[in-house]
C-alpha cells in the first residue's frame, strides 16, 4: 500500500491503492490521479461508541426558516441544524438567487457565510441591491474556490453557509482540475464533516450534467442529507422546486416559484389554470406531489395528420402513457385517433407523473377529438388497459383542493366518495361519450 495516498479514476470515482492504466470500473483509459494525504491529517484516534439510549433525540432541535414558507413545508418545518442542502439545478434556472434570498432571511437573525467561487462579490453585491436586503452586515461574502481555506474561514459564528458552486471548488494537494470526480468528492466531504461538527445548515450548488443528472460522483448525493432539484422552463418564469431526497422529512415533495425582477417568489396555485372557461380541448385534474395536492390543467390537440405516421407529442405527460392511453381509446372507445396527430401539454411547464392524470388526458383527447367543451370541469383517476378507470389514493384530498376551484362537475372512479353533490362517477373510457353529450364521432 502507497504511504499516505491512493488512487482515484476521473471518471467514476474508482479508488486503488496502486496506480493503473485503465480503470477496472469504467475501462476508462489514462485516469488514474494520486491523491496525497499528509501525514498531519491522517486520523489516529480511536472512534468511541455511544450507547443509543443516551443518545438525545434530534427531533427536538429548532427548524431555521428559509423565508420560504412552501420551501419550508417541503422540508418538514424548515432546515435541521447541520443539515447539508445538495441544489441542482440548469444555469440560469435562478439557483444563486434562492441561495441568496435565504440568506438575506437568515441574515435578519443569523450571521451567514457566502462562498462564491465562481462569481465576484461585486456580482453578489449587485444581485443583493436589487433584491433590496436590508440586513446586509450579517452576509459575509468569501471568494474562495480552495475547500480548506473555506474551513478555516468557517466557525461557530457563523449560522448559514452557503457554497456557490461545488463544481467550482479545486484543492491543489489532490492534483486534478475542477469538476473531476476527486476534487467535488473531498470538497462535499470536507464541508459536510465540518458543518456536522458545527452544527451549521449548509445549501452546496451543483451543476448538472446533459442527462439531467447533478455532475459528480453519486457518492455527493449519499454524502448530503438533502437533494433539491431546480427545474424551469426557457420561456416561462416559472420555476418547480423538486426534493428527491430528505433525512429530516419525506421526499418528493414540490414548490413552485416565479422568477421576477425582484428574485424568486411563492405564486398562487390559480395562475397554473385558467380563470375563464377553457374552449375544447382543456380539463383540469388534481395531481399528488409528494404530501402536496396539486390542480392543472391539460391540454390536448388532436388534428388530421400530413403523413404516414401520425405524430404523438407531449409536453409534461409521460409519452410512454400517452400512447398507452391513445390505444386504450381506439380499441374500447372505437375512437379514430390512428389517422390523427396528438398533442398533449401540462400548462405553466409542470411535470406529472401521477397516473391520476390518466382521465383527465383522455378527457382533453375527446374533447378535441369531438370539438365538444368539457366547461368547468375536472377529472383524475387511472386507466387501466381494459378501458376501466381505476381508483386513485387521497381522493379526500384531491376533492378538497378542485372544491376550491370554481367547477362545473369533478369526473372521478365510482366509489363512496362520488356521492357528492358535483361529481359524477366514470366506469370506463366509453362513458366519457355519454358526458360529452356525443354518440359518434366521424372517421373522416
């Protein structure tokens, strides 16, 4: 074994004790990177066990409130103390700036550190002037890309820490440029350890790769104690808060911002659908993000195809199940959508992945089909291959949520919760015609 070091592939984060030409994970070839630990940092002490029962329970430490209050509730309360945040997020999606807003927060009561290490702090400085803090004595602003000397900066007075960005952070004892698999790997380590030793909440930015996917190795990931994933839509302000993984509270939880000249802010619910009456082709649905019941709209365009092939596009609904339920209507419902081009989309640039949608897309198919208004209504439940439309979870909840809206009818499975007064239960796909008011729908 090499004294005082080792050997890590660039590529995927594969550790030897001996150097090699091609790495046995990857097949990567010309990889291999020493990484030399000085002697003075080699641990020799001895790990103490504790036993559990004298343990103190951590759920009774104080929440920090982000100023957020829907980022708040998908955290369970807010942030724990030494709860290490892992943000991805595209460039441009407003990362720096939720970071930043968290800290003009936090700075009201807290003392914060803001590590940039790809900005000046000119740029944070400018970006805070047009947020319009007031509490800015309390953000101390580091430009500083090296880890260790973000440690040795870092104390107990500080309450916050904020690294912006973990793909920027380069040590030059590790040997590797920045980005690579070594360098993001002992900078998450070394700032996770010492916020755990400290007690101090930390938000790491992250980049993420072409695939979608925050860059590094996934051990990163393992290492935090939250993953937060920043979506937004080019040509749209909106901007969908995802959180994939959580310690301290449930996952798959989801706020939705709006990006303004201000910086980000919490939008109402209401601005996702519309106000007025939809013309065809329009049905609303209650979706279950996480804990969270969410109302959209779907869309649907169905039109008489140019070419061989008909086109099947969708835009926030999985494709997968867009054909699924295309083929589901042709053969139970005898409805002529293999000549015909189908265009789905969720409004505001939403994602859903919740099979209850399933109605109200084949809702928005008919209704474009048939050139029939659905008006206020609303729809969820899941389709099955056989044409039934099948119960979904919290029913209680999405009933709740569309009762808010101002509807017409809710379009929901058969079962005891259908009994109320504006809802009407579906069986199947063929008794979408009889809603519609619609006996036959022409193949020409």
């Amino acid at each position: 074994m090499k004294k005082g070091g080792y050997f890590v592939c660039e590529s995927c984060g594969y550790e030897s004790v001996k150097w090699f030409g091609r790495c046995p994970s990857c097949g990567a070839w010309n990889t291999a990177r020493e990484v030399v630990i000085p002697q003075n940092e080699r641990r020799k002490d001895v790990p103490q066990p504790a036993v559990l029962k004298s343990l103190k329970a951590e759920q009774k430490h104080e929440r920090i409130q982000t100023g957020f209050s829907e980022l708040d509730e998908a955290l369970n309360g807010g942030l724990m103390a030494g709860q290490v945040v892992l943000l991805g997020g595209e460039p441009g999606v407003g990362k720096s700036s939720l970071a930043l807003q968290i800290c003009g927060h936090l700075a009201k009561r807290f003392k914060v550190l803001y590590v940039t290490a790809e900005e000046s702090p000119e740029q944070v400085a400018y970006r805070s002037e047009r947020f319009g803090f007031r509490s800015e004595d309390n953000i101390v602003v580091l430009s500083e890309n090296d880890p260790e000397q973000v440690l040795n900066v870092l104390d107990s007075s500080y309450k916050f820490l904020v690294v912006d960005s973990l793909q920027a952070m380069y040590s030059e004892r590790l040997g590797s440029y920045p980005g690579s698999v070594a360098q993001v790997r002992t900078a998450a380590s070394l700032i996770t350890e010492r916020c755990k030793a400290l007690s101090i909440p930390a938000l790491l930015i992250a980049h993420i790769t072409k695939s979608g996917e925050i860059a590094g190795p996934k051990m990163v990931e393992h290492l935090v104690d939250t993953v937060i994933y920043f979506e937004g839509e080019t040509n749209t302000d909106f901007r969908i808060l995802r959180i994939v993984k959580n310690r301290f509270g449930p996952s798959g939880e989801m706020c939705i911002f709006e990006m303004t000249e201000s910086g980000l802010k919490q939008i109402d619910e209401s601005l996702l659908i519309d106000v007025e009456e939809p013309p065809a082709g329009n049905c609303l649905s209650c979706v279950i993000e996480g804990s969270k019941p969410l109302v959209v709209q779907l869309q649907a365009l169905v039109s008489k195809t140019r070419s061989v092939s008909p086109r099947r596009v969708s835009n926030g609904y999985d494709l997968t199940r867009l054909l699924m339920l295309i083929a589901i209507l042709e053969r139970q419902a005898h409805l002529p959508l293999e000549s015909r081009d189908v265009y789905v989309n969720v409004m505001g640039g939403l994602k859903v992945t919740d099979t209850a949608a399933d109605l109200a897309v084949a809702c928005a198919i008919v209704s474009s089909l048939t050139e029939v208004s659905l008006g206020r209504a609303a729809a969820f439940g899941e389709i099955s291959l056989d044409g039934r439309i099948r119960p979904v979870h919290r029913i209680r909840n999405r009933l709740d949520a569309l009762n808010r809206v101002e509807l017409d009818r809710i379009l929901l499975p058969t079962g005891p919760d259908a009994n109320e007064e504006g809802c009407v239960p579906l069986r199947d796909v063929r008794s979408l015609m009889n809603v519609l008011g619609v006996r036959r729908v022409d193949s020409n």
